[in-house]
C-alpha cells in the first residue's frame, strides 16, 4: 500500500510518500511496524494523539481495519484561518 507523509510528519521522516509491505491489520499496527523501522519513524509517531489518519483519502481512527486498504495518509490536524 502506498503511506503518505504530510508536514512535519513528512519534514522528520524524510520522504513524502512510500510503498510498503505490511501485515498490518489496522492503522495502530502499521504504525508499529514503522515505529520499529529506524529512529525518524519513531520520532514522528512519538505521539499520535497530535496526528491525524486518512485512509483511502477517508478520515478515520487509527484502530481503522487496513484490509484491502491502498492509501494510507499521515499529517497534522489542520486549523482553519
């Protein structure tokens, strides 16, 4: 599935969009998976109550089901101005 990083969730782990294998079953378990990668996924998944989720461009939670998913995206809560 394709795993989209906006902001400064982009800015920490380096790359605004990756592929990755997964044998995820939910959001929480994919970010676990990256977490355990390397030391820049950690940093920006330190603490995901100041992250929000989409997938398949959908808002959800993170304990949101990954089957059959294609696109999962990683940014900040936006405020409105």
């Amino acid at each position: 599935m394709d795993v989209l990083y906006f902001a400064w969730v982009r800015e920490r782990i380096g790359v605004p969009k990756e592929t990755v294998d997964t044998g995820a079953k939910t959001v929480a378990e994919l970010v676990e998976e990256l977490k355990a990668r390397e030391e820049r996924y950690a940093a920006a998944f330190a603490d995901l109550s100041a992250l929000r989720v989409a997938v398949d461009q959908e808002l959800t939670d993170f304990d949101a089901s990954l089957d059959g998913v294609r696109e999962v995206a990683f940014f900040p809560p936006m405020t409105g101005g």
